[in-house]
C-alpha cells in the first residue's frame, strides 16, 4: 500500500499508486522499512561503540583539569563564614 505522502521528496501520492509521481519513489526504493531504515545511516549490529570512542578522542580519554587552588580557598571561606552566621 502506498502512503499518503512519498517519504523521499514529500509530494501527495494517489492511492494505490505504484510509484510516486515527482520522484518515482517505490515500494522497492522508499516506501518498505527496510528502504526506510537503509537511508538512516544507522550503525551496524556488531558496531563497538568503545572502539569508535577510542579512534576518535584518544586513548587516554579526557583528564579533567583541577579547579585552581583560589577556587579552594574562596569555597573554604565561604563554608567558614556560613558556619559563623548560623551559629550565632
């Protein structure tokens, strides 16, 4: 069965046509799942996802960079005076 509209090039197709008008779109080129789902570019059932991770950022992986040492004593402070204020 035909859909309403063709998948490919989005023009209206007739019911019970074969092939659509603009773009000759078919069952066998667009209009089955498996044509559909051809076109995604999906990955492939075996595709390893932590290969493709290592292949394209490295093998080391991302080293987080530390927070400078005047972010520490700003939080220290910070935990020091709140402290100070409700305990009084």
């Amino acid at each position: 069965m035909s859909p309403e509209v063709c998948p490919h090039c989005g023009a209206d197709v007739p019911r019970n046509a074969k092939a659509c008008r603009e773009c000759g779109a078919d069952e066998k080129t667009g209009w089955s799942e498996s044509a559909h789902a051809s076109n995604l570019n999906l990955p492939d059932e075996d595709f390893d996802y932590g290969n493709f991770v290592k292949a394209e950022f490295g093998a080391g992986g991302l080293k987080p960079a530390g927070l400078h040492w005047l972010w520490w004593l700003t939080a220290v402070i910070l935990v020091v005076l709140f402290l100070i204020f409700c305990l009084h």
